[in-house]
C-alpha cells in the first residue's frame, strides 16, 4: 500500500510528554487524532502514538512545527495485523 491509497498515518514522539503535548495541540486545532499503542515496527522509549487520518496530516504537520513538537510519521497499513 502506498501512502496516497493510505487511511491513516501514525506519529510517533520521543516520550510520553510530547505525546500528550501532540494530542492537546490536534484537539485545539480541531484535528481527529487517537492515542494508541506504538506499532511494533516502529518501536520507541515511547508506548503511545497517534494515529492521524490523512485528510488531517498536512495540517497536524503545521500544528506540530507551531508547537515545536518533534515525531516521525508513518504510513500505517491497516492491512497488516499489530
């Protein structure tokens, strides 16, 4: 799957602080995100994510870089079991 056919991205942060900086910043931004656990393949200290659909990602990008939040963003398949 590329990531134009994608769903869903995941973004992935350095710790659980950032995370919850990330989710608060999406609400305030009327951005639909979900807390859940890190994929497997993309294992951090960090045990959260959040899933971000694609309609959203160029906008979480820009709230991110607003907020100096740094993650990693991964298209995630939902075809693949976790």
């Amino acid at each position: 799957m590329n990531e134009q056919n994608a769903i869903e991205q995941v973004a992935i942060f350095r710790n659980t602080r950032d995370v919850i900086k990330a989710e608060e910043a999406c609400a305030n931004a009327c951005i639909k995100v979900a807390v859940i656990p890190t994929p497997r393949e993309h294992s951090t200290d960090c045990g959260m994510a959040l899933r971000i659909p694609n309609a959203h990602v160029n906008t979480f990008k820009e709230v991110m870089y607003e907020k100096n939040i740094k993650y990693a963003l991964f298209v995630n398949d939902p075809d693949r079991s976790t």
